[in-house]
C-alpha cells in the first residue's frame, strides 16, 4: 500500500469533515503538524474539537483555526500565548474542556491501547473531577478519566520510511506518538523519507501499522513562540 501522498491537501481528502474529533501533535510550537494544519484551514471543515496541548499563538499552529472559526471546542492543558483563544473563550464562542497535561497524554494513550477509561488522582477535588465517577482505592479517591478516540490525527514526525515507520526529533516527539496511536485515521507530516529497511528497528519511535498516510514537507517553518538570547563572553 502506497502510503505517501503529494500534498498536505490529498492527503486530507476523503479523510477530513465538518464536526469531527482531531488529535493534533505538538507542544507549543514544537513538533506541530504545519503543512497539515494549513490545509485543514483551507479545506473549509467546521465545527471541529481539536485536542491539542494547546492551540499555538494567534498566527500560527492551531491559532490559524481559531481565526477562522473552523474550531469549536478544544480538550486543551495550556492556553496561554493566544489572545483570539481567551477572547472567544471570554466571549462565550469556544468550548473548552481543560485537562490537566498528564492526564491528556494518558487518555490519548489509553485510547490507542484500547483502554476506554482509566483512574487518576489528578483533578481530585477540583473542577476537574466534576460530574466524574469518583472511587476509592486503598483509602485514596481517583476520578474517572475516559480516554479519546480522534476521528483523524495530525502529526509530525522527522522521517519515515515508505511503511510508515516514524522516528521523531528529540523533543519533537512530545504528544505526537500517543496522538498517532489513539486516532482511527493517522496522517503524518515529515521532513524525510526513507526506503523502507534504512531505519533500524532499535531507531524506529513508532511503528508504520498506526500511519495511514505521509506527506513530505521538507522546510517546515519551525516557528517559536518567544526567542531568547543573551551575550556570551568570549
């Protein structure tokens, strides 16, 4: 099966439609899928819950999808950094459904493990845990946490061979494998592509059986939020 597609635009055709559930990899700007998140933009969907660690800055990331108000509600940790995400949210046009970060990352692993809810402590007498079945083990209460199952997932990775094999950058691997396992159709963006065979087994992050679909992006933006520098002596 032929998995790469020659644009971020094919890749989402068939795939992609008005009020679904997306998992979106990244953190901060880290590790986005940037060529994918500009065609769901131009495709036109709406009504979309993004899950996401956050929704980028107001011009960048998932921010281009606020902008457009294609997003109708975020499962969101962060949301800092992106004045159009408080102002919809403020103003009552945005659905949030704040997540505490672990406990996102584990409901989009659980997902992709089968696990359809799990117990946790975190969130325990906050507003997390309301309207949450809340049980007792060994005298210490959990909350309930059911676990999510995107629609589609959108993810970076640096390269993959022609199976779907994926390896990730460094600290670009953040959400981006639990989102890929948990979404019933996974589209990966990467900056390489291998033959299948290059990448050796020990150095593969996430194997091909969870990537329905490739797109090459070789020069991606790779913006960051706040750039910081100092003078070194020399």
């Amino acid at each position: 099966m032929n998995k790469i597609y020659p644009s971020a635009a094919k890749a989402l055709e068939g795939v992609i439609q008005d009020g679904q559930l997306i998992a979106v990899g990244g953190f901060g700007l880290c590790g986005i899928p940037e060529a994918l998140i500009d065609a769901v933009r131009d495709s036109g969907v709406k009504n979309l819950t993004a899950i996401s660690n956050n929704a980028g800055v107001d011009d960048f990331g998932l921010g281009k999808l606020l902008q457009t108000r294609q997003i109708r509600k975020m499962i969101s940790s962060y949301v800092g950094e992106n004045k159009e995400f408080e102002r919809q949210y403020l103003a009552g046009e945005l659905e949030l459904e704040f997540t505490p970060q672990g406990t996102l990352a584990e409901k989009l692993r659980a997902g992709g493990a089968g696990i359809p809810a799990f117990f946790t402590k975190t969130g325990v007498g906050t507003i997390v845990a309301e309207g949450k079945e809340l049980r007792e083990f060994d005298g210490e209460t959990y909350v309930m946490e059911r676990s999510l199952l995107p629609d589609v997932a959108l993810v970076k990775a640096d390269i993959a061979d022609r199976s779907g094999n994926l390896r990730f950058n460094l600290t670009a691997r953040n959400f981006n494998p639990a989102a890929a396992m948990a979404g019933k159709i996974c589209i990966v963006e990467v900056e390489r592509i291998v033959a299948t065979g290059e990448l050796a087994p020990d150095d593969i992050h996430l194997p091909g059986i969870y990537v329905h679909r490739i797109v090459h992006n070789p020069t991606p933006e790779k913006r960051i939020e706040k750039r910081t520098t100092r003078d070194r002596k020399v």
